[in-house]
C-alpha cells in the first residue's frame, strides 16, 4: 500500500513539473509573482481533477 501511495506521489508531481513546462502554471499564480506559488504536487492534483474537462489541443 506504502508503495502505491509513493507511485501515486511521484506520478502528481510529474504532472505538475510538466504542466509547468507547459505553462499551464500561469492560470494558478497571481499576475504579479514571478517565482512558483503552488508545489508541483499540488499543481499535479489540479490538474489531474481538470484533466476531464481540458480541450484536446
């Protein structure tokens, strides 16, 4: 269980590390900062809950 769990983690924060090469980072900081708002894993968690509903492009 300890292992899926650990799985799950690395697999977020991927998600979050790619979402942010991607620039999609850009909608969840606020205009006026320029260094990183949200953790990776949080973004990860973002955008695995938007996933459903982003366009294809």
């Amino acid at each position: 269980m300890l292992l899926v769990s650990a799985m799950a983690v690395a697999l977020l924060t991927l998600l979050g590390a790619a979402a942010e090469d991607a620039g999609l980072d850009r909608m969840l900081e606020a205009n006026t900062v320029t260094r990183r708002t949200h953790s990776l894993f949080n973004q990860g968690l973002y955008f695995y809950g938007a996933l459903p509903m982003m366009k294809d492009h």
